[in-house]
C-alpha cells in the first residue's frame, strides 16, 4: 500500500496490479513507489504514473528508450513540474541500474535478497531509492517472503 499525502491509501489491487504475477506489475508498483517517494503530492504522482502506463513506458527498457527531455515531457504531463527534470535523471540512472544489476528484473532482485533487509538495502543502491520509497514498495511484497517460509 501506498499511503499519499493526502491521507488516502493506495493499494496494488485498487491500481489492479498482481504483484505476485511477475515482473510486469511488479515494475508498474515499483514506478509508482518511486514517484510516491518523491515531496509530491500523491494525486499528482498517481496522474503521472498513469501518464506513463498510457504511453507504455511500463519496463526499464522502454523508459530508457525514452530521451530525457520525453521523459520531463511527460512529467508534466502529469503535472509532475516541480521535480521533472531531476525525476527523469533519476529515472534514466535507476533503469541503467537495474537492468545492469538484475538484467531489468525486480523478482531477480528480489529472489536474490535472502531476507526483507537485504531487498530494501538493494532497492536503495537504485539511484533516487531512498528508505521511503523502499518502504512504499516493500509493504506489496511481504508475500514473496511469506511464501519462503512455508
């Protein structure tokens, strides 16, 4: 779940995404765990993530693909102003990042974290992943740990 700033909770299963499912959705929660982490307000985080799952910006690869000054386009486009060109750096290193470190996979990294601490110290080595970010994304995938211990 998502807590905005605006005090309403979101959750994967109000956005439908299945976490569990794979790294598609499990993508989809990180990008908008990482817009979440930013001083933004939620409404405008949400707005923006919505902008890129539209234009099918939804995987490392295809935000990569997307030149900087598209990417602070799109930003605005979801009335993410403020921070856009810092964001669309950000974004452009933490993609390089992942799909350098885990070929693009977030279930990858995840697997290869033995315990919670260790996936939330790997997700903030992702540049512009701080703790509260890694809060916000890690609160959708206690299950993939849950489901170890049985």
């Amino acid at each position: 779940m998502a807590k905005s700033r605006t005090n309403h909770i979101y959750t994967t299963a109000e956005l439908e995404l299945d976490v569990l499912s794979g790294d598609d959705d499990l993508f989809r929660w990180f990008l908008l765990a990482y817009l979440f982490g930013k001083p933004i307000q939620s409404s405008v985080a949400l707005q923006t993530w919505r902008v890129f799952i539209d234009h099918h910006l939804d995987t490392p690869w295809a935000i990569l693909k997307y030149k900087h000054r598209h990417l602070v386009h799109l930003l605005d486009e979801g009335r993410y102003k403020r921070y856009d060109e810092s964001t669309a750096k950000g974004l452009h290193i933490c993609m390089e990042q992942l799909v350098r470190d885990y070929e693009g996979s977030l279930l990858l990294m995840i697997e290869s974290s033995e315990n919670e601490d260790e996936l939330s110290k790997r997700l903030q080595k992702l540049y512009g992943v701080g703790p509260k970010t890694s809060e916000i994304f890690m609160r959708e995938t206690e299950e993939f740990f849950a489901r170890r211990m049985e």
